[in-house]
C-alpha cells in the first residue's frame, strides 16, 4: 500500500493514547495528523512521558475528524460517544478503545454503566473487534469497539472451547490480575503507590465487574448461541505497571482426551501471529507478554479433578488496548495485520 493512512487520537495523554501514539509514529503505513489533549494542549508528548517522541497536543477544536481516514478514541465511556457520531459523520473510520460501544443493547448499556447512551442505533452496527475472531465482519466497519483488557485475555483463551460448543450450559470461573496501568492515568487513591505496592487486591469480585457483560455477549456470539450458564469473574490489582493474567476454570469436557483438547486449541490458532500456544509443561506468565501484541496461552488439563485449566496472558495497554486498535486497523484497511507490530 503506498498512501499513508491519515490518523487522529483523541485522549493522547492517557496511557492506551500514549501507546497508541508510540505504535502509529512508527506504523510503515500511518501518517499521524493529530493527537488531542483537553489539558495538554500546546504541549508535546515529551514534555509529559520520558519519551523522545516530541509529537505536538492539539487541542479538541484544532482536530478536524474529516481530515483523517481513521479516528481512536482512547478516553472514557461516556466521553466517547460524542466523537464517535462526529468521526462517522465525516465518514471517517472509528475505533473506540473505551466501553462505549461494545455492547449491543442500550439498556444493558445503560444497566452496566448507568447512563443512556446518546447514539444507541450505533451500538448494533459496532464490531466488536476480538480481531482474530472478527475478520469477516472488519473490513467493512465503520464502528470498530475494541474490546477491554480483561475481556481480551479471557474471551481468547475461551475462544475454541466457545467454538467447539463445550461450555454449553456450564460454569466458568475466571480469576483475573491487572497491573496498576489497567486503571489509566488519572490520579485515583486506588491506584497510589502505597495503596498498591507489596499488596494483591481482589476487587468487584464475583458477576459485577462492567466486563463480565461485554465477556457474556461474546460468549453468546462465539457459541452460537450455547454460552456457558454462569460466569464467576474475579478481578485483582497485582502491584506491577502492565500486564494481565487470567486463570480459568472449566469442566471436564465429557469424552475428550488431552490430546485432542490442545489439537483444538492448535487448529482454532494455527497461523495466528500473535497468539502464542505454549507447548505441555510450559505456563503463560506476563514476562511472555509484557510490551508485544501477544496473547499467551497455556493448558492445564485436570482431569482426575473433572477440570482443564486455561491461563491467558497479555499486555492490558498492547494486546489489550492499543496494539490491538493497530491490528484492528491494518485489518480495516487491507494491510499487513502485523504491521507495526513486532510480533
Ligand atoms: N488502561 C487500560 O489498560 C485500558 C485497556 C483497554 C481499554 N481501556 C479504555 O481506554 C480508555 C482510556 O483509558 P486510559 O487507561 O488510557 O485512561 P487515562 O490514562 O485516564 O487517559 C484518558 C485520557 O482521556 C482524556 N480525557 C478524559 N476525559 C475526557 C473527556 N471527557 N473528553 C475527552 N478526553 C478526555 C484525558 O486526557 P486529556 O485530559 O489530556 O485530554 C486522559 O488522559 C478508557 O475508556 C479505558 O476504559 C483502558
């Protein structure tokens, strides 16, 4: 492809906008336009990160959406929607790294983040974009919701049981840690060095966290229509910058053989670029993720016990965020899917 894919960021000061930055600066594709700070404005990324990157902050009137074929939205739910009309009214391709458009319905929107979405008929036109299970439909997208971290990190590992039909009716348990970044960079007294540190934290443990309901709609979809019965989801803040981990419980598939469990996973992932299987005897740890686009993942199988074990590992500001908005749109706009991206 010899034209360069004009790109804007709203929210570039954040850590997922900062990711983004840094990966779009050096895309072999992507010319970057602009990056949007409400309170930045005037300054450079440089002036806020230790980064060489002096890429200038614009301010939220200087960003002409109509300018850029592609528009990401790296601020919160709710301050998405706004942007993502004026993006698609200027017919520019949006992707949202926030929650705003990853549900389907306007009232479990409503129900989950406790306000009405202003733009509800854009909610059943979004992709959903899990990329490597959304590449039929991203081609033609105009409204691509890139999933959240910890979905990212359990719906993957899920994805070729989902597919199989083998959770269908079943309880899945996934216990999940993030690194501290996972709460984004506005100051929080959650999130403080002393609140964190030498500490592990379960937080919104059980069917509450916003996620669960983004992680059952996937279900839904990928098992055409034989989800699992229960979701338990326990999040937890783990006291490093970047990073998730997810350990996962699942029945015993009835019938099923090891062998024949991890042939289903290598098949539902042969060719993947960014999904790392990891051979028997070998577990996913966030060292095997951390500052790529990879998902790792490691089987457990627990027979005897009537359980197989699935631990996924990715990085929450790449694979889980901004690297995967960048594969989202090499996908969009007919590029290499690992381009720029170090696989
Ligand atoms: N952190 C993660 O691991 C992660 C992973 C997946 C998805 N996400 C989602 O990605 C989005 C950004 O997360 P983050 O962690 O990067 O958050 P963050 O570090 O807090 O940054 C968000 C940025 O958005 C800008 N902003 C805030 N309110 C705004 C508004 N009303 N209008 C326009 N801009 C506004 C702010 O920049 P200025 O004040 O400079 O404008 C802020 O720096 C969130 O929706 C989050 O849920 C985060």
């Amino acid at each position: 492809m010899s034209t360069l894919i004009r790109a804007g960021v709203v929210g570039a000061t954040g850590y997922t906008g900062f990711e983004l930055v840094r990966l779009l600066w050096s895309h072999p594709h992507v010319e970057l336009v602009f990056a949007v700070s409400r309170n930045e404005a005037g300054k450079s990324l440089a002036d806020l990160y230790a980064t060489p990157l002096h890429v200038p902050l614009a301010a939220i009137d200087e960003a002409d959406v109509s300018a850029v074929d592609v528009l990401f939205l790296c601020v919160p739910h709710g301050a998405a929607q706004d942007w993502a009309v004026q993006g698609l009214e200027a017919s520019t391709v949006v992707i949202d790294l926030s929650a705003d458009h990853r549900l389907r319905d306007p009232a479990a929107y409503r129900h989950w983040y406790g306000h009405d979405h202003q733009a509800p008929s854009l909610l059943d036109e979004a992709v959903y974009g899990l990329t490597e299970w959304a590449r039929e439909a991203l081609p033609a997208a105009r409204l691509i919701a890139n999933p959240g971290c910890y979905p990212t990190s359990i719906l993957l590992a899920l994805a070729p049981l989902l597919r199989a039909g083998l959770l269908d009716g079943v309880t899945v348990i996934a216990d999940s840690k993030s690194g501290v970044s996972g709460a984004g960079r506005t100051p929080k007294l959650s999130s403080l060095f002393v609140e964190v540190n030498e500490n592990l934290k379960p937080y919104n443990i059980g069917h509450v966290h916003r996620h669960v309901a983004e992680i059952e709609q996937l279900c839904q979809l990928l098992s055409d229509g034989h989800p699992p019965a229960h979701l338990i989801f326990s999040p937890h803040l783990l006291p490093v910058s970047r990073g998730i981990l997810s350990t996962i419980y699942v029945p015993w598939p009835d019938g099923w053989r090891e062998g024949e469990l991890r042939a289903l996973y290598a098949e539902a992932y042969a060719n993947e670029p960014f999904i790392w299987l990891l051979p028997p005897g070998q577990t996913a740890t966030l060292a095997h993720t951390v500052h790529t686009n990879r998902c790792a993942i490691s089987l457990h199988p627990v027979p005897d016990q009537g359980h197989l074990i699935v631990v996924s590992t990715i990085d929450n500001l790449v694979k889980g965020a901004a690297g995967q908005a960048v594969q989202n749109m090499n996908v969009r706009f007919g590029l290499d899917e690992t381009s720029g991206l170090a696989p």
